[in-house]
C-alpha cells in the first residue's frame, strides 16, 4: 500500500521491513528511526515523546526494549 501511494512505511515489523525494501517502496522506517528523526528536527519534545511512548502501549500494547527507550531519551539529557 505504501508503494501504490506513495507514502512512507512506518513498522516495528522487520521482515515487512525487508519486503518493502525488495519492494522498492521509497522510504521505510523503524519507530525508533523515526523518532530519533523527529527529535533531532525538534519536531517531538520530551514531554511529546512520552505522550507518544505512553499511548502506544496503552492503545496498541507496543512497549520499547529498555536500551531503545534509553535510547531516544537520551536526546534530552
């Protein structure tokens, strides 16, 4: 779908990853990625990426590993 509209892809799911990549959709991104990104452009705060990190696991039951959680707080330390 990302391919046909040509739309970025955002997933945690890395074989889908992979098969976008084959598939030659233009941009793929892993949440992580993603947010580091928006970070480092100043589009997310730290107040925003815990809104974010705390709605994932309460509506979708997504929760970050420990390192990746570090990870991107580690951006406003």
């Amino acid at each position: 779908m990302a391919k046909v509209r040509k739309m970025l892809l955002l997933s945690d799911d890395k074989y889908l990853g992979k098969m976008a990549i084959k598939e030659e959709v233009g941009y793929v991104f892993d949440f992580v990625t993603f947010l580091e990104a928006c970070i480092v452009k100043g589009i997310i705060q730290k107040e925003e990426l815990i809104e974010i990190v705390s709605l994932l696991k309460e509506r979708d039951f997504y929760e970050f590993s420990e390192d990746d959680r570090r990870e991107l707080f580690s951006y406003f330390e």
